[in-house]
C-alpha cells in the first residue's frame, strides 16, 4: 500500500450539534408526526456550565465544564464525561441528544446526557487530574446532575476507570451510608463494582454491527463485497479504548486484515496486516503508535480515511468526514464508531455514491447497553 500523501482537510463549515440535528431533520420529515412534538424531543432540557479554579504548582487555573441533559422521557440520563481541549457547550448538548436517540434505538431505558471538561489530560499530572474529577462530580453533585436515579456518567475520550472510581467515591462522601452510591458512575473498576467486559463493549459492539452488514448478501453484492469478514482490509482512525477493541476483535475473531491506523500525532500501515496486541503493547511502552517495527508511516493520521480498503473504521472525533475530503473516500463501508464522524453533507454524498454508512446511534450503542446490564 503506498502512503497517502498529506490530506486536505477543510474545515467542516457546521458543528457537531448542527449536523445532529440536520440529522433529526432529515428523518423526522419521514415521519408523520406533530411538528410540536418533533421540536419537543429535538431540544435539549437542561446545560450545565461550570468553572473552578485547580491548584497547579504555585499558580491556580480556572476549569471549565459542562454537562447537558438532552431529554427526561426516561429517568437516569445517561452518558459520557470527555476531558478536551476541544469541548464546548454545543458538543456536549450534540452528543446528548445522540445518547437519548441511541438509548431509543437498542431499547435501553434511560435519556440522553453528556459532560465534558475543557483540559488536555495529558498535560496534567494523575494528582492534578483527580482534583479537577472531584471538583467537577463536586460541581455535578451541588446541581442535582449526577446521581444513580437523575444522571449516571461513564467514560468518554480522556477518561477511564479511573476518573469514574474517583467520581463514585466523591459521591459517596456526600451521601454516606447509601447502598446504590456506587451505582452514580457506570465504567468504574470491576474491584468497586462495575461490571465485566464494560470496558471493551463499545468496541465488541463495533464488530457484531459490521458483522451484521457482513450477513446481507444483496448489500453486499451492490458493494461488491463478499460475505464474511475474513481477508477483508480495514483502515480505522483512532487507537483508544474503542478503536483497540474494534480491531483486536474483528482481527482476531473475525480474521479480517488491520492494514492502517491514524492517531493524534500520524498514521502506520502494513499492507500485509498489523499485529494489533504487540502494537497495543508498543504503545504502552512508548506513548505512541509512530515508529512500530515493519509500518510505514505519515504524520497525518487523518491520511487513514483516504485509504482503498473494504471498511474505514472512524473511532476518534467528529467531522472527520466533511465537504472537503468527502469524495477522496474510497471505502465502500463506512462503519462509525466515534460519534458523529462523517457530516450531514457528506453523509449525503457518501450515500448517493453508493456507499455504506453504518450509523453511530446503532454501531457505538455496546458501551450503554452493557451498563444498563
């Protein structure tokens, strides 16, 4: 496979939240229903804007944090906490409401919600990072936005077990003696309660919805594929949580062939395939994917979504897909794990072209279902 050469990526004129709900738009006008009741469950109930100062060294810092609540149809709201520097309140209110449409979607009984805190986690120290978690649950806990029957967080980009251990014993401290407190958090250590195999079913998820696409001959002969995943070239953009879970498990289960990923910092390839746990052991060692034995590489780890394979994998942010790379896909199957990866525009010029989008509000829906279990 020869390298792609440096993409150009244009800005993506809308935001997340507008593209959400030029989704809604476009399926609601399928549907005969109440234009009131359309807008009723479009909006978005309840945003929360936080800041507090964290001490850093000798100096202190001000945070800031959001946490949105898009809809109360069902009682606890649910969904993610990400740490970015790239969080604002828009993308927190977009991601809410695709929670409460993927909850609708695989029938799990809770509403949409999600939290962010505006900070690069890996410019701060462990300790530093549990302060900014406690004071943020702090922050949460003070308006009624977190708890197990009103609003029950998990992890997102930037956060893990770790930060939900840290959120569930913060509550715990404000409500002493309760015997659900830990049932405030979802994605916290199995050690304190949480549940076996939360942390990698969101990328589990992943590889039973492609195999799923992958069980219907008539798609798969308009897209000239053939059945079963075996052989089958994947490109996916992103290695966390779900990125590394979706390709260990369609690589080693399914023997289907990871030939490329992109990260933050650039992008590997193998035509002949990557060895996904040596390269996750790789990255552990050296806080990178860059470098790994037998790859070639670019620094532009979006080059990965240009790539000739049967199945492109985004696993990392939105707008990934946007009016000004749109038609340098070649993938036939655009399986979306991230949320929101590919734009309303150029979801509708991927389709036109005869292209497979498999939709985030049906593919990433492991992660919740699992925490409803």
């Amino acid at each position: 496979m020869a390298v792609a050469k440096k993409a150009a990526q244009t800005a993506p004129k809308t935001s997340l939240y507008e593209n959400v709900n030029l989704q809604f738009d476009r399926a609601a006008a399928a549907l005969k229903v109440h234009p009131g009741l359309l807008q009723q469950i479009k909006c978005c109930n309840n945003v929360y804007t936080v800041q507090f100062p964290i001490r850093r060294g000798r100096d202190y810092v001000i945070v800031e944090g959001y946490r949105a609540e898009h809809s109360h149809h069902m009682k606890p709201v649910k969904g993610g906490i990400r740490y970015s520097e790239d969080v604002s309140r828009d993308e927190v209110m977009a991601l809410a409401a695709l929670m409460t449409y993927k909850c609708a979607i695989v029938d799990v009984p809770f509403g949409g919600s999600k939290g962010g805190v505006k900070i690069n986690p890996r410019k701060f120290t462990v300790a530093e990072l549990e302060r900014v978690t406690r004071r943020y649950a702090h922050e949460l806990i003070k308006k009624d936005f977190l708890g197990p029957h009103v609003n029950v967080p998990a992890p997102d980009m930037g956060t893990g077990a770790r930060e939900m251990a840290w959120i569930a014993d913060t509550y715990d401290a404000f409500h002493p003696g309760q015997p659900d407190n830990h049932a405030c958090i979802t994605g916290k250590p199995f050690q304190q309660g949480g549940i076996r195999g939360r942390t990698e079913a969101t990328g589990r998820g992943v590889q039973y919805g492609i195999r799923e696409v992958f069980s219907h001959d008539t798609d798969l002969k308009r897209l000239k594929l053939t059945p079963g995943l075996a052989g089958k070239r994947v490109a996916i953009q992103g290695f966390g949580n779900v990125g590394y879970h979706a390709a260990k498990f369609l690589h080693e289960e399914d023997d289907a062939k990871i030939v490329a990923i992109g990260e933050w910092d650039g992008a590997i390839y193998n035509e002949k395939g990557i060895d996904i746990e040596a390269l996750n052991r790789y990255r552990l060692q050296k806080g990178t994917i860059m470098g790994f034995p037998g790859t070639k590489s670019s620094k532009v780890g979006a080059d990965v979504l240009e790539l000739d394979v049967d199945i492109l994998i985004p696993a990392a942010l939105e707008n990934q897909i946007h009016a000004g790379n749109v038609d340098k896909i070649k993938a036939p199957i655009i399986a979306e794990a991230a949320n929101g990866p590919v734009t309303a525009s150029a979801d509708e010029k991927l389709r036109k072209r005869g292209r497979l989008v498999i939709p985030d509000v049906y593919l990433n829906a492991g992660g919740v279902t699992v925490s409803y279990f």
